[in-house]
C-alpha cells in the first residue's frame, strides 16, 4: 500500500530572517580559532590597571592609547624580555596613567652620580619644578627608540623657560656605557647612574617603575602625577607635563 506525499517543509520566515546572522556568527568563530589576536581592534581594547583613580590625559594621549593597543612593535619590550643577558627584565605595555592631586603619594627623594661624574637631586635641581623622570638603558630597544622624543621635550621646556627639568636613571650598566650613547644621541639632559648609585635611585622609585623604560612626571611637591609604562613618544609626554603645569 503506497503511503500518502507528504507536503514539502516550508522554512519560516523567522528562521530565513536569521540566516544572516547565525552565517555572521559562525564566520567570526572561525576566524577566531584562525587568528585568536585578530578580536583586537575589531571590539576593541580594554585596559585593566590597580590605581585607584585615574583620569583622562585628552585627546592626544587617547590617540597614543589606541594606536599603542592596535599596534604590535617589533623591539617592544615584551618582545625583547626573553632574550639577551638581561632576560625576564619587567617589560611595559605603553599604558598611560595620571593620578589626581588628592591621590598622589610622598614626594619622591632622588639623588645621585650622573653618567659624567656630577650630582644631581630632587632637593637642589628639582625644587618647586615640574619633573620628568625616564628610566632608560643603553641596551633596552625601546628605550633607544624614544630619546629623541624625550629629548625634544626637553629642548622645548628649556627654551620656553618653562619650569621643568628632565633626568634620566640609567640602568643595569657602568656609567661609561650610558654616557658614551647620551653624548651620541645628543641627550642633554641628565642621567643619573644607578648602578653608581648601588641601586638606591630606583628604590627611592618606591616601585613606581616596574618596566624599562618607565616615564614619570612629577608635580611641584616632588609626587608622581603621572607614568607611561614603555616607551612614550614626545606628544605623549608634553601632554602630560602641560596638565601638571596648569595645575594651581
């Protein structure tokens, strides 16, 4: 006995409307399982840090934030921390921090021997100055990178007459080796050595500078107002210093 035709499946209309979709969706798993870093810059970047407050440094450092997140640098220092004989050095990711006047620590006491035998100290050449601080080193790729940008701020602060001055704590080499590549670079700013110094620069820091290289910028009381984590760019750092100086 023949069984009766069955009338042909009609798809609903709710299930034809979400076809796009569920094709939409099983694209970007696969894509995901193919390149797990492409989600990115695609939903963009989240940043997570243990301050208690920050605020925003304007329009200028939140370009640097975005171009920093979707970028990959070659001779970061993340990509530079599993090598050479300085290896597992702590590397930074290029994020941005200020922390409001309210919420700013103790004054910071730095001194020491800089890289051509001189003095230098927050109580003497940092009095009621705006401070920028770079902890740098000669073999540190990034480091290298941006000090022409460190330089070029300085050069301007200096020729404006504003009240700031620049100093650099050269790190994890002699003395000899960080000035040789300041005077080729052309830095004139200068560079206390901590090995010098038996490492009491960067523990006068009070763990404020966890990566190399490491900015920080200082109100007029000697308290860290703001830090870049990785290496920074000129733009960044006037930014940065120009909030502090507008500051009452």
């Amino acid at each position: 006995m023949a069984r009766p035709a069955q009338a042909p499946v009609r798809p609903r209309l709710a299930d034809v409307a979400a076809l796009p979709r569920q094709r939409a969706r099983l694209g970007r798993l696969q894509r995901a399982r193919r390149h797990p870093g492409a989600r990115c810059c695609e939903e963009g970047w989240r940043v997570t840090s243990t301050p208690v407050r920050w605020v925003a440094a304007g329009l200028a450092l939140g370009a640097a934030l975005s171009l920093a997140a979707c970028q990959s640098d070659p001779n970061s220092l993340a990509a530079q921390a599993g090598s050479g004989s300085r290896a597992g050095y702590a590397a930074g990711d290029g994020s941005i921090e200020q922390l409001p006047p309210a919420s700013r620590g103790q004054a910071l006491a730095l001194s020491g021997t800089t890289v051509d035998g001189g003095t230098w100290s927050m109580d003497v050449q940092g009095a009621g100055k705006v401070v920028v601080i770079n902890v740098w080193g000669s073999w540190c790729p990034p480091c290298v990178a941006e000090t022409p940008a460190l330089q070029g701020a300085w050069a301007a602060y200096e020729k404006a007459g504003k009240p700031v001055v620049f100093v650099g704590i050269d790190t994890m080499e002699a003395p000899e080796t960080g000035l040789a590549f300041l005077r080729a670079k052309g830095v004139t700013f200068p560079s206390i050595n901590d090995q010098a110094n038996q490492g009491a620069p960067v523990l006068a820091l009070q763990g404020k500078a966890p990566a190399t290289p490491t900015t920080l910028v200082l109100d007029r009381q000697g308290r860290v107002a703001a830090r870049v984590l990785g290496p920074t760019s000129e733009v960044t750092v006037r930014a940065l210093v120009d909030a502090v100086l507008a500051e009452a």
